[in-house]
C-alpha cells in the first residue's frame, strides 16, 4: 500500500487503515481521511518522556482512512523499506512514513550516533509492515553480509536494518593533529547480516574537515 | 533475512556493484584493486574491503606532489584511497560524472573535480580557481545537473561552465553594444528596459569541448592555492602590469565596466 509517485512523493494507499506520518509532511489526499496529531509518537507516555529525555523528537500524526494520501517533505528522496519482523534503525529526522502496526522506540546509538552529529540516540521501528524513509539524494543500499562488511562515513549514513554490530573507528593520528588528516577521519563498520543505507551527501559532522 | 522483496530501490552488494562506474546520478563507485586514487577530503560516503585513506604530502606518499600534484599549495585538500575492494563517492547530492582522458589535457573548476586516477597530473590552471588535469586516466566531476557536452565557437554563460578540454582558455565577452553609452548605462543600473542578466559570456575558440551544467547554481569553490607572487602572473596578488582590468580584481557578476565607461565618457 505504500508506493512512490516519484522518487520524492510517497503516495499511500488506505482502506479504513492507518498510517503515521511526520507531522505536516500530507501534500494531497483524495477520499476520505482524517488527520490526528499524535503526542509522543504513539508511544504512550514513556515514550514521549524518553524521546524528551533523548533529543529524539519527532512530532507525528495519524492518518486514517479511505483513499489515496501524498506525503513529501522538502523535495527529499524516499525510499521504501519493507520490514518483517526485522529492527529497522532510522534518525528520528529521516522517518517520513510508518504503517500504523509498526512500533516505533528509541536506542542508544553511542559514538556512532555522536559522530553523526545527530546525538546520542536513534529511532527503531519494529514489526511486520511498510516504512518509508529520507534522504538527501538517491539513496544507495548495501548490502552487509559475514564475507562482506562494510564501513560508512557518519555523515552519509541514513538507516540501517536487519541483523548487524557496528562499531566505530577512528583514523585519528597525530597527523590529524597536524592538519594532515586524510579527511575520513571516523567511520562506522557493520559486520552481520542486513542492510544500510547511505546517501550521496555528507551532513555536517565534527569529523567533516579532520 | 537474507532477501527484502520489494524493499525500495535496489540493493547492492560487492559482487553487484559496477566497477569503476555510476550507481546512480549521484554517487560513484571506484573498484580499488591495490591501486590508488586522489579524492577531495570527505567524499567517500561508503567502501567495502580494507582501505587506507591518507592526506597527501607525507611520510611515503610525499613522492606524489611531486609525480601527480605539480601544485603543492593545495595537496591538502586531497586524499589517497589505497586498498583494494569498492568504494563508492558523492558529493552533496550533485550529479557526478566520469571522464575519461586521452592523452588529452581538462580544465575543471576547482570545486567541481571529486576523484581523479594517479596516472593523471593535476596543476593549477592560470586561470584562478580552476585545475588542470593532463595525461591519460579516468577522473569523476560533479556538477549541479547533467553535464552538456559542446563544441565551440560558442559563448557560455559564466556560471554554467563547468570546465573544457582541448581547447585554449576562454576569453570574456561583453554585449558591448547594450552595455555602453548612456541608455546600457541606464539599463544596468536601473533594470528598466531590460537588463537581461546575460550582457557578459565566456567565449570560446578553436577545436575543442566545453563542458556545462545544466543549472546555473555555481558549486562551492575549492581552494586551489595563491601562485606565487610573481609579476605576470594572474591571480597572485603581485605586480599588476597594464590597466586596473587584471584578472583577480573582484567584481560582482553584473558589475562589467566602470561607470564611466557605461556613461561613454
């Protein structure tokens, strides 16, 4: 029920179901729909207090009902992901769209999330159920499997979801120190089994010019 | 859990993954097989396999400024990728492109150039904030939009060139015509009439290519070095020999002549 109009409009489509989206992201709807706010994402009220606790705000709504729903939010690019009873780990501020059956939480993300620049936790969404997701420029996925790990820059990573250990690396030196630093200076390294995905731009990161 | 059906795009892995190739519009993947490449500092978004990536200008890799980068004043913007596996490059969601030269000879923009191969030498370009890249090799530019290919004669707007092969540097071209005398004058600095915004080009000549963007978004400049302070040479900031109209002076975009000299006095 979740398909894309084009790669930057997310079109749902609804037979009395719900889905939760980020608060104001609706372009257009046709039929029948009904838009709620929700307070604390759904999670009732541990959640909100640990999405407040986190800095992992977001503000979401609840759309019901019969017809089609556009959603886009600044020209971003949207990619679908389909979970099965698999974690997808999303920035909090890259989620656009959730069927109403998935559970959304909070995790600590510990340096990765630091290096990011986005603070020390992230978003989960878990279940059975369709997610759709931002990025800044088509996104690419790869895939992480045991003979293939896969390193990242913080900056241009966006989500990831199935079975996988990251861990942090630094290449700092004291040639960084000097200024000589080879620009790549923290990354993250998946091992397991799932899959990641990056975007072709880097935000801003503490170890964007290192 | 090894397969997601219908998970969006689709999913790449080493094996799937093109070599040396575009992914999408966006990004780019270099195949390392114990090679090197240069990249600009912080373009690797994601590599799998082991690899190294070192700035230039030290220890072992100092014998590079000296076979590939003739301009040591800005190695330190670039990086060595040694290794071996596939990496992939992007630059803030621009379109990015590779090329591949023959024996030939590019001048690029400075912030335009992403990742170019070692058998390739980079230099300055007199003309200040570009890079010139000479020899044989593979290089990927990014641009804000697809890159048009075309042939001169032809005049380009300024902030749509993105860089040109073969063929001498440009030169500039004013409207002289709709700029000058007392009604160009009016026009420019009222607008009224119809100041178009296009009164100045770059014009180019002989037997070459010129590569534009097809938006006229200018990309952030990359820092490509002062040239020593030598009489003579553009953009040093040394002795200016002839009238104020040296290249280096700043001027905005639609600020052609004098005042005078749009008055006809």
């Amino acid at each position: 029920m979740f398909r894309l109009q084009d790669s930057k409009v997310l079109a749902v489509d609804m037979t009395g179901d719900a889905v939760k989206a980020k608060n104001g992201s609706m372009v257009a709807y046709d039929g029948q729909m009904a838009f709620k706010k929700m307070s604390g994402g759904g999670e009732g009220l541990r959640g909100m207090v640990t999405r407040r606790l986190t800095g992992e705000q977001m503000t979401v709504m609840e759309v019901k009902g019969h017809g089609t729903c556009w959603f886009a939010d600044r020209a971003s690019e949207i990619n679908l992901v389909t979970l099965r009873g698999d974690t997808l780990y999303v920035e909090s501020s890259n989620l656009l769209a959730t069927d109403a059956g998935l559970r959304t939480g909070t995790t600590f993300t510990g340096l990765r999330g630091a290096s990011q620049g986005n603070g020390l936790f992230t978003t989960t969404v878990e279940g059975h159920g369709q997610a759709a997701i931002m990025s800044d420029g088509q996104a690419v996925v790869l895939r992480v499997s045991a003979q293939y790990p896969l390193t990242v820059d913080p900056g241009a990573y966006v989500a990831h979801q199935g079975n996988l250990r990251q861990s942090f690396q630094s290449g700092v030196t004291f040639r960084t120190l000097l200024g000589e630093g080879g620009g790549e200076a923290f990354q993250i390294r998946f091992e397991g089994d799932g899959l990641v995905y990056v975007q072709p731009s880097e935000r801003n990161t503490i170890a964007g010019d290192v | 859990m090894s397969h997601y059906p219908g998970a969006g795009p689709a999913v790449h892995d080493p094996m799937t993954l093109p070599s040396d190739d575009n992914v999408n519009a966006y990004t780019f993947c270099v195949e390392l097989k114990g090679s090197q490449w240069f990249l600009q500092k912080g373009k690797m978004i994601a590599y799998y396999g082991s690899m190294e990536f070192n700035g230039i200008g030290h220890g072992r890799l100092d014998r590079l400024v000296r076979t590939s980068f003739h301009s040591p004043l800005h190695a330190s913007d670039w990086v060595v990728a040694e290794g071996s596996g596939k990496m992939l490059l992007a630059d803030r969601a621009f379109d990015v492109n590779s090329y591949d030269l023959e024996d030939g000879n590019l001048t690029i923009r400075s912030g335009n150039l992403l990742a170019f191969q070692p058998s390739l030498t980079l230099k300055q370009s007199i003309v200040p904030g570009f890079l010139t890249l000479i020899g044989t090799g593979k290089f990927v530019a990014a641009s804000n939009g697809p890159v048009v290919f075309m042939e001169p004669p032809i005049r380009v707007d300024p902030q749509a060139l993105v860089g040109w092969a073969d063929c001498p540097s440009p030169c500039h071209h004013y409207d002289h015509g709709y700029m000058t005398g007392v009604m160009g004058g009016l026009r420019a600095l009222t607008g009224l009439g119809g100041a178009s915004g296009e009164e100045h080009q770059f014009e180019f000549a002989g037997a070459g290519t010129v590569l534009l963007q097809s938006s006229e978004t200018l990309m952030a400049e990359q820092a490509t070095g002062t040239p020593p302070p030598d009489a003579g040479v553009p953009g040093s900031g040394g002795v200016r020999t002839g009238s104020s109209q040296a290249a280096g002076t700043p001027r905005l975009p639609g600020q052609l002549g004098d005042l005078q000299r749009r008055f006809g006095l």
